[in-house]
C-alpha cells in the first residue's frame, strides 16, 4: 500500500476505479437504472470533481502562493516560478475547462428548457412567477463563464510571460504579473457568489 501511496498517478487512478465502483453501483440500484438521469449524476459528478480541482488551485494561488511570493528570498524564488506555479497552472486551466465542459453537459441533460431558461435568466419562459430560480441559476452559471474566459484569456497568457514560458523584457514582465494577479484575485471574487448558484439551486427547487 505505502508503494501505491508514493505515487501519484496509481492513487488518482485508483481512486477513479473506486468512484467508477460506486458510480456503477449506483446505476444498478438507482430506480430509472442507467437512464439519463443517470448520466446527468455521472456528469454532476465529474462537474463537481473538476470544479474542485479549479477552484481549489485558483484557492491556492490567492490564500497561499501569492501572499507569500513577497517574502520568499529573490534565490529561493524559481523554485515557486519555474517548478510549482506551471504545474499548479496546468491543472488549473484544464479542470477549468472540464468543469465548464461538464457543467454544459449537467445543463443539457436537465433538458433544453432548462437550459435555456438558466442561460436567459428565466427571460426564455417570460420570466413569470417561478422563474426567479432560474435567474439566480444563471447568474452562477455566468460567473463561472466569466470565470472561465478569464482564466483563459488573461490569466493563463499573463502567466505565461511573467514566469518566463513565453519571454519578454522585464517591464512587460512586472506588468504581466500584476494584470494575473489582478485577474486571479476577479476570480476569487468571483467564486463564492457563483458557488452559491451552484449550491443552493438543487436543493431549493429541484
Ligand atoms: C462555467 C461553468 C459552469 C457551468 C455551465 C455550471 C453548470 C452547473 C449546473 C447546470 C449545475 C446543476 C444545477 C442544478 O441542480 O440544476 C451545476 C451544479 C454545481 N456546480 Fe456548476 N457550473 C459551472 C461552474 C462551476 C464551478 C466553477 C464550480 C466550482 C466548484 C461548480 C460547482 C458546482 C456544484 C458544487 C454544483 C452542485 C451539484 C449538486 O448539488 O448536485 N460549478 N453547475
């Protein structure tokens, strides 16, 4: 066991063995079996799963490696830019990939009118008593587009020139590092209001 444990990739496929176990099972005991319902709760999980992965390095960066960069001495410094920060942005922009490409999946299968309703703020049924819902839904799910699009489009092309991925002078170095940080610290922002669209919704109306 302690051999599995030293290595990364064996404990994450494993546990995706035990998750796919249980996945399965639920499927056999579930009362509409391996129906759509089904498979919107296999894609709410993987939504789910990727979802904390993303925020929870886009938690990393803001309650950890930006605060301490400051005081980490200039020589010790590359092993956070060259060694840590890349790998921690590779994971972090393709969970936020999945978790909106699985969140899109979640949306659909709920059916097209319940994506359409979240995506119009409730203005695609007319917005008639009942719909509040679905405006609160589709504020979340904007959030986290945005989210998305800033991950993406500012963060990851800022990062790339501020640890030196793709090179620049020093000037534009500095500035590329604080627009990251800037955007990081949006997405922070962010990331508790859209979490309460995609917290609470179930659970308050269905
Ligand atoms: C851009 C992308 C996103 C889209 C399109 C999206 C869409 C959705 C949808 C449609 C649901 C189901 C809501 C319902 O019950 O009807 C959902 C649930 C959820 N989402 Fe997202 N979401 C996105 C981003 C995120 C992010 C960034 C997180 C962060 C962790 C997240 C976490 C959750 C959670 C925890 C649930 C609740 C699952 C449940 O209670 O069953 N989502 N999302």
């Amino acid at each position: 066991m302690a051999n599995l444990l030293s290595n990364f990739r064996n404990t994450i496929i494993l546990s995706l063995l035990l998750a796919a176990l249980m996945i399965f099972a639920f499927g056999r005991v579930a009362p509409g079996g391996f129906d759509l319902g089904f498979w919107q709760a296999v894609l709410r999980w993987a939504h789910v799963g990727s979802g904390i992965l993303w925020i929870g390095l886009l938690y990393y960066f803001n309650f950890v490696q930006i605060r301490v960069m400051p005081s980490i001495p200039a020589e010790l410094k590359p092993a956070v830019g060259k060694h840590i920060a890349p790998e921690a942005l590779f994971w972090f922009r393709w969970a936020a990939l999945a978790t909106v490409v699985f969140g899109v999946g979640v949306l659909f299968t709920r059916g097209h009118a319940y994506a359409a309703e979240v995506l119009s703020f409730g203005l695609a049924g007319g917005l008639v008593q009942g719909d509040q819902g679905f405006m609160l839904m589709g504020v979340g799910v904007w959030l986290a587009i945005v989210m998305f699009l800033n991950v993406w489009g500012i963060i990851w092309p800022n990062q790339k020139r501020a640890l030196g991925i793709v090179v620049v002078d020093d000037d534009k170095k500095a500035k590329a590092a604080r627009v990251a940080m800037l955007a990081s610290r949006t997405n922070l922002l962010l990331s508790l209001p859209m979490l309460t669209s995609m917290a609470m919704y179930q659970t308050l109306f269905g």
